[in-house]
C-alpha cells in the first residue's frame, strides 16, 4: 500500500527519484508501466480463464509424437494410434489428441499456442492442494489465502468494494460461471469476483424469469425471495443490460445443455461483446480425474475423448463467436488443470496424478507455436515417472499481466509474489 | 398460479414422528431446531414434545447488567458487573447506555433458551402489545414491561391484558397516564380494542362511541414514579370520571356504572368482561397466533377448519393460552406438508437461529463485557434486517404480521435480502469480535456431529435437512458436492478425495494443510447454502 502511494505521488509530481533504486523518474514515466494501473482501466482487454478440473491427461492431449514407440510402450492400453492423431502445421514433433479437431484448426491458423510441461517446483497430488497453488499462484509449500487474478484486480480497483459499481468501473470486475467464487478471484480480503450461477440461471435472470415453484405456499414465498435475490443484486442490471445489447451470437455454437462449457463460454461471450469492463472471466469444467477406462478400446473415444471434444469444440466455438461479435482482439483465453498425470498408464486403462502438463493459450493477438519442448518419455518407464517442469506456471501469468493487461514488471511481482521470467505467448 | 389450499383440519396429528416433524415444530416454535434437540424430540413423542415446550417451567433470567462503563461515563451508583433495575438515578448519561443493556439482554435470554415456548411467546405478545423503547423512554419501565410479557407468555391472556393496560411503559406509551376525567385521552381506549383484544376485522363492529367509553373507563390510571426502581401503575380515583359508561350494539348496548373512589378502578374489571364476552377477541388471537406459527394468510378454509374451532377451545379454557397452542401445534393442519417451510423467517428468527443451530459459544458470565457486547452484535444485525426488538415500527408491531398483502415477504427487500446474505457470510468467514472474544461457526466442530461426514453425499443431505425447511433440488445438492466439496471432480468415483481428506482431519489434526483444506470447502459449502433463498425459509 505504502508502495502505490508513493508511486501515487510521484505521478502527481512529487520527485523522490531515489527510492526506486537510483532510476530516475523520468525514465520510469517514460515507460508504458507507471503509466499502466491506467491503462489497465482503460483499455478493454478480457482473460478468460477455463479451468479443466480432475488433472488433464497432458501426454493424451498433447503427444509427443516424435518418441511415438516410447508413448506406446508406456500407455500400451490408451496409446493413441498414430494415423489418427491430429498433425500441427510446422510441428511435426507434437500432435494432439484426435477429439480436437477444433482446437487443431486454431492453432494451424495461428489463433491457439501450447506452453508444454506447466508446473511449479515440489508439486503436489492432492487434487484440492494442487488447485489452491494454481489458483492463488503461491509456492508449493507456502498457503495463501488469495488468489492471483483477485490481487491483480486489487492492484488495479485498492478501493474494491468501497463505492462499487461507480462510473469508472460499472461492471463486475471478474465473472465466474458456477455458483462459487472460485479462489483464484479472491482478493486479500474481498473476493473481486461475481458468481453468475450457472447457464439457465444466467437466462432466467437475463428474462427476468424465477423458478416457478408457486404450487405451494413455501414455493410462493420462495419464489418472491428468488425474485427479489435478482433484483437487488447490485450488478444484475448491468449484467441484463449488456447481454441484451447482444441479441445474435454466432451459429457454431453447440445447442444449450450439449456442452457445458460451451454453454458457459457463450454467457462470456455475449457479455464481452455486450460491453462490460470486466477484466476476468472463469468458467470450469470437471471430471480429469481419469484413474480408470479413460478410452474406450478405440483408444480416440471414451470419457478422455468426450472431454477434450468439449473443450476443443467450446474453444472453437468461442473464437467464432468473438468474430461474429467483433471482439476477438480483445480477448485472450488459457486453460490450466491442477496438474497432469503419470506418464505410464495404470492397468485400468487409466492414469494417476502426475506432475507437469500443456496449457493451451488463443486468441488473435498471442503468439502461436508451442513453447517448450515435448516431454521426453524413458524408454523404460516407471510406475511413478512424471514429466518434469519446463515452466512455472506464474511465468504464464507473469507474460498475461505484463504484456497482455500492460502491468508494470514490480507490480507483476508483487502480485505473483516472485520473479518468474514471461513466456513468449503474446 | 393458484396455491393450493391447505385444508387438512384441527384434529391431533398421528402421521409420522421423526427428525423432520420434530425440526418443522422446533423452527417455529424456538429460535432455530438445533440438532441435538431434533434427536431427543425424535426419539419421543410428539406428545411428550408439546407437553415439555409447553410445560417446562424455565428459570426466570437474571436481570440486566452494568456492562456499559467507558471512556465517558462511570455509572456511581451501579457497580460494574450489577444489575441496574435497582438504580434510583437515571440521566442522560445512563438511560442509553441501559436501554443497550436491555437489548443485549433480551437478545441473551433469546439465544440461551430452553426448550420452551416461552421466549417465542415473549416476542409474539412484544409484537402484540407494541411499545417503542426510545418513546417510553425509561428503561426500569421497559425492562418491568418485558418481564410482564414473559410472566404471562403463556398464562391467560385476560390477566395479562389486565396488567398491560395499568403496566407503567404502556401507561406512558399510550398515554394511559394522561387520560384523565378532564381530558380523556382515547389512545389506549381505542388501541385496546382495535390493536389487543376485538381487532379490526369483519366480525369487530366496535364504534368510536365505544372508544370514548373506554377511554372514560380508563381514566384515572397514571404512573407513579416517585422511586425509580418501584416504578409502577396506580389508579388515582382523584382523576377518573365517575360517570356512566355507555357502549354501542356490538357490546349489547351495555353501561359500566360509573363508580366512586377507588371503586372506581373495578371499572376496568367490568370494561374486560365486556370486551371478552365477544367471541370475536378469541378469533382474533388465534388469526394471530396462526400467522405467527403456520402461515401468514387465514383463508376460507382456515378460518372456518381452524381460527373458529381454535377459538372455541380459547373461550372454553377461559383464555388460557397453553389450551389453544396445544391444539394448534398438535394439528394435522400444523404438520401439514403443505404448511412446512412456508414462513419466511423473521430476522430474530434468522439471527438467533442461526447462533443456536450452530451452538455459537458467547463469551460466559465471567467476560459480561464482551457477553453483552456480543449479544447486542446480533441484536444490531436483526435490527439492520428490520427487526429492533424493544423498538418495532409502531403500535402495531411489524407489518410481517398484519400487512396485506405481503405480510411475512416484508422482512425481504433488496435492503435486506443483502444483508441477510452478509451476516450469514460473516459468521463463517469472521464473525464478530469484542477483545479477546469471538463469536463464529465453527465448521468442523458442527460437522463432527453429523453422522457421516465422510461421505460427501450424506453429508449434504444431513446439512440440507439441518438447515431447510424444504427439499432442495437435486441438482443443486449435485452442484455443492461436485463445485464445493470435491471441486470439478465428478462421480462416485471422486468420492473419495473428500472422504481421505475428512478422514486425514480426524486422523492427522496437525496436518495443517489438509485441515485448511477442509475447513475451507466447509466454509464455501455453508455460505453457499446459507446464501440460497430456501435458507430463509422456515
């Protein structure tokens, strides 16, 4: 706190020059960064978070297709055959898994990027552990109660919730979908975001329409409780308002309830475009948690397939919605999963927790590619081999704070609470 | 849409007697059905549970304390840590600060009942007999006023409106002690018919002549308060109009002889003996208590299956409170599923309800300070959500209980939905803290009770039957254990990474991570549920 006074005042004029370790203010106002808390204000640039909850298989969604008779010996059970994997343009090495023909076309086109072997130093297996060092971007062995994007957005709004929704910031300054606001937007003492609770209760409230329970007395009253829970939510309004500017999204779109996550990502996009300044938005979708049959016996079908074909299509989706809309330069998306999984498969067609796995970024303006190299999968492998980090997750975030949402460097270590060098992806 | 008619009767209900019969009774007649009570009533009958919420003779509470010293101000004649109703001096300095006391106090006697209808009562007969602490003014009276209401909570209802009209706060409230035989005051003369015993309903034909009648009945009441802690009503003959009293058609055109002396206070006598001969104070009474207890609106239905025969056995048993209760809360009509979960919960009821159910320990005799401090915390809370008690809006109590067409729906606005929401979230996250003391859930302690907490779905079911009234949608318990408890993961399969992790909890309690871990999805998991609209259901 003392710190953002202090740079404060030196923007109003005050010269202290030697407390940021002898650089002289004028080269520091010469920088896009002190001037940044108000260019993130201002310009309307949008991260959408997906989280793929469970620990995403990374070696069946991304395959190292250049270690091609090591991946088979090691998963001779869910292997996926090598003529239906899906080739990436300029990366013969890698392929991805058969069921993302949409995420595949993005990335041939230059839209999607994939950072290989994300983690952290001393992971850890525990599904809960795991997704609260993800979510508040703290070291393993450290616990912190807030989350890396609520700090962020504490950075940008210190006085939140004081005085919110005002003129400068109307809006939400984050959106989940799901009932809870996830730990990733909670701030170090409020949470930043809002909880739209799910698809039908984002249209009932967006009609104006509550759970007709009215068939008895309790029903009637809690009818009126519901009714009156939306309108007195405080963003409700300008929720409705925005959604209701928007009133054709793009025809890729899967039909309501086929897709859950695609049925979350259309919510997102249609607030976008209907011109909310929310910064942040998360959506979720579970069920990674693949210890066992994750393929049927044609290895490209079964529950891991069906997953990835929901990501790939709602991703796929979203990126042509947010041309329909007009909007796709302002958006960028990532994904991430409490983890990735063991290398060797288990004898139940499955795979156990493991350590490092893709995060797969897109968007108009990030850099394509794939960042890092293919993990190196033994020749023997063990039980309990993982694919060690090629990079710390924070380094993701540092590269989306600093040259996404224009952060100064100091105020991107601050909220990550340590260096960690960006990752070329935008 | 049309909501279906509750229809179900009077007669003594024989259906099922388990967990949910016994929390539908304790909800609406205690402050929140707290668990271990749930299990005891279970475990009897529901005779048996009646005759102790009825019968139980409960402790009359010690009276308020000198908790209030600061900075400011040193009360010289009431030692810290004594009772106050003693004082003889009151001033600017102390009146306040008692009134707080009061408050906190009343809000203490509420959270540390017994399992007895007497406090519920206490606060019917306060929304009945309304008087607003900041007019009366003098918090001896308002303290003697309440001590008034739990004495007769659940005696006779004539008795008690015999004391109320020569109690000193209603004197002063109503302006009972300004009536006199040269300047009648109608106030009381007119709110003891339209607000305490006839009402204003169809069956109440009472006139206006009536009302100066009984206002020159009346005459002559005024309060003596030579000596602060004796403070009392008395009748001074001097004032009262010695005439005769002529009443209209309503009350049989009958006349109270005008009476000399202090003969004349006998007055009183004859004008409640008129009043009660009409069957329409007994129906009155029980619309109320059926709006207090079952459902806010009497329909056709219920007037004619319940209020009149409810009435009947309220005369018959020469207005004795305990009788008409009794019947009510026995009812097939009480128990009707119907009838469960469909009064929005008061703040009071919200408020306290929600430290009972979850066995908030408050700070004990020792730490009076921060005792009072605290409990006056959730009296403040209610009184944000529209519920000051000792101060309701009016003479008429709060329009939860009388205003067409919303009636209970009033506690719900988008002032205090809000807040309702905030409070609940506040006693998970941080609750309040006065010093050292701190009043808060405990998530883990009250889930250590439960009966399976290891298993994610018994856990849900047990905390949904716990704190609804209502069933929940299966989705919605679907989302809890899949969003809150195990966090995306899905299926039976998942199950289990909540169970290791309770399991590692009772096991490894130093393990500081996984205890975090539970404790928070604990947390997430109450203040979701707690935010849900069917929470204010009871």
């Amino acid at each position: 706190m003392k710190r953002r006074q202090f740079l404060r005042n030196t923007i109003s004029g005050v010269v202290l020059p030697t407390f940021l370790q002898g650089i002289s203010l004028k080269a520091l106002a010469g920088t896009p960064g002190l001037h940044a808390r108000h260019a993130v204000l201002n310009d309307d640039r949008v991260l959408v978070l997906i989280q793929l909850a469970g620990g995403n298989d990374g070696i069946n969604t991304v395959i190292p297709f250049d270690q091609y008779s090591a991946y088979t010996a090691a998963r001779p059970n869910i292997y996926l055959p090598a003529e239906k994997v899906l080739r990436l343009n300029g990366f013969d090495a890698t392929a991805f898994n058969p069921a993302m023909v949409n995420m595949q076309h993005l990335f041939n086109e230059g839209r999607l990027g994939v950072v290989q072997a994300v983690s952290y130093p001393k992971p850890n297996f525990s599904h809960f552990r795991a997704t609260d060092i993800w979510m508040s971007g703290s070291d393993s062995d450290k616990v912190v109660s807030s989350g890396w994007a609520g700090r962020f957005l504490q950075d940008i709004y210190p006085q939140f919730p004081d005085n919110f929704p005002n003129e400068v910031m109307p809006d939400p300054l984050a959106i989940q979908v799901g009932a809870v606001v996830s730990t990733a937007l909670q701030g170090p003492l409020f949470t930043m975001g809002m909880a739209i609770s799910n698809p039908a209760g984002f249209y009932k409230l967006v009609e104006g329409k509550v759970n007709v329970n009215a068939n008895s007395r309790w029903g009637e009253q809690l009818d009126y409780i519901e009714l009156m829970s939306q309108k007195t939510d405080q963003y409700a309004t300008v929720i409705k308002n925005a959604a209701q500017k928007v009133t054709a999204q793009s025809p890729v779109w899967p039909a309501a309830g086929k897709n859950p996550l695609a049925d979350q990502l259309k919510i997102v996009s249609r607030l976008i475009a209907g011109g909310l300044k929310t910064k942040v938005y998360m959506v979720s979708t579970g069920s990674f948690d693949t210890h066992a049959k994750q393929t049927e016996t044609d290895t490209t079908t079964g529950t891991h397939a069906k997953l990835l074909q929901r990501v790939s299509e709602a991703i796929g989706a979203f990126m042509a919605d947010l041309q329909f809309l007009q909007t796709e330069q302002r958006v960028m998306g990532m994904t991430f999963s409490e983890f990735g999984r063991r290398i060797k498969s288990n004898a139940s067609g499955g795979t156990d927790h493991g350590a490092a796995a893709p995060v797969f970024y897109f968007g108009h303006a990030i850099k394509p590619g794939i960042v890092g190299a293919n993990p190196v999968i033994p020749e023997k492998v063990n039980v309990n081999d993982n694919v060690p980090m090629q990079f710390d997750f924070r380094s993701l975030y540092t590269s989306v704070l600093q040259n996404w949402f224009n952060m100064p460097a100091q105020d991107v270590q601050q909220i990550l609470m340590g260096d960690f060098a960006p990752v070329p992806i935008i | 849409m049309e909501i279906p008619a509750v229809t179900s009767s009077l007669k003594k209900y024989k259906g099922k007697w388990g967990p949910p019969e016994v929390k539908h009774l304790l909800k609406r007649t205690l402050f929140g059905a707290r668990k271990e009570d749930i299990d005891l009533f279970a475990s009897k009958s529901l005779r048996h549970t009646i005759q102790h919420l009825l019968h139980t003779e409960e402790p009359t509470p010690a009276p308020p304390i000198n908790h209030y010293n600061d900075e400011k101000y040193t009360d010289e004649e009431i030692q810290a840590g004594a009772t106050w109703i003693t004082a003889t001096k009151l001033n600017g300095m102390n009146s306040g600060r008692r009134r707080n006391s009061f408050k906190a106090w009343w809000l203490g006697c509420m959270l540390n009942q017994q399992t007895t209808l007497r406090e519920k009562m206490v606060l019917f007969w306060h929304n009945h007999f309304a008087t607003e602490m900041k007019t009366v003014d003098n918090p001896t009276m308002i303290y003697k006023h309440n001590v008034l209401l739990r004495q007769y909570a659940l005696g006779n209802f004539k008795a008690m409106v015999r004391a109320i009209t020569v109690d000193a706060a209603m004197l002063k409230y109503l302006n009972g002690n300004a009536n006199t035989r040269k300047a009648p005051d109608e106030n009381y003369g007119r709110e003891l018919q339209e607000l305490f015993t006839v009402g204003k309903g169809p069956g109440s034909q009472y006139t206006e002549e009536d009302v100066k009648a009984a206002a020159r009945v009346l005459t002559g009441f005024r309060i003596n308060n030579k000596s602060l802690p004796d403070i009392h009503g008395v009748f001074d003959a001097g004032r009262h109009d010695e005439s005769d009293k002529q009443f209209s058609a309503f009350y049989n055109n009958q006349v109270i002889k005008g009476r000399k002396g202090k003969e004349g206070e006998a007055e009183l006598d004859e004008l409640l003996d008129l009043i009660f001969r009409q069957p329409e104070v007994a129906r009155f009474i029980c619309r109320k208590l059926y709006r207090f207890f079952v459902y806010h609106q009497v329909d056709e239905a219920s007037e004619k299956n319940i209020i009149e025969p409810l009435a009947h056995t309220f005369r018959q048993n020469n207005y004795d409170i305990k009788p008409v209760l009794e019947r009510l809360l026995s009812s097939r009509h009480f128990f009707d599923m119907g009838n469960r979960g469909s009064i929005i919960k008061s703040p009071v009821d919200l408020a306290v309800g929600l430290c009972r159910e979850f066995n908030i320990t408050f700070p004990g005799e020792e730490s009076y300070v921060e005792q009072y401090n605290c409990w006056f915390n959730i009296q403040t809370i209610a009184s944000q959500m529209q519920q000051n008690i000792g101060d309701p809006p009016n003479v008429a109590g709060w329009p939860a209980y009388y205003q067409e067409p919303l009636y209970d729906k009033s506690w719900i606005s988008s002032d205090t939905l809000p807040k309702r929401t905030a409070f609940t979230d506040r006693m998970v996250n941080n609750g309040f803290a006065r010093t050292s003391k701190k009043i808060l859930i405990d998530p883990v302690l009250y889930t250590k009770q439960l009966s399976a907490p290891g298993d994610p779905n018994k856990l849900i079911d047990e905390l949904a039957a716990l704190l609804y009234a209502v069933e929940l949608p299966v989705e919605e318990k679907q989302y809890m254990k899949t969003g809150i408890l195990l966090q995306g993961l899905q299926g039976m399969a998942s199950d289990h990474y909540w169970t290791d992790a309770w399991n590692k909890l009772l096991e490894k309690p130093a393990d500081a991570a996984n205890v975090r871990n539970v404790t928070n999805k604990l947390k997430n998991l109450l203040k979701y549920m707690m935010s849900l609209p069917q929470y204010q259901l009871m």
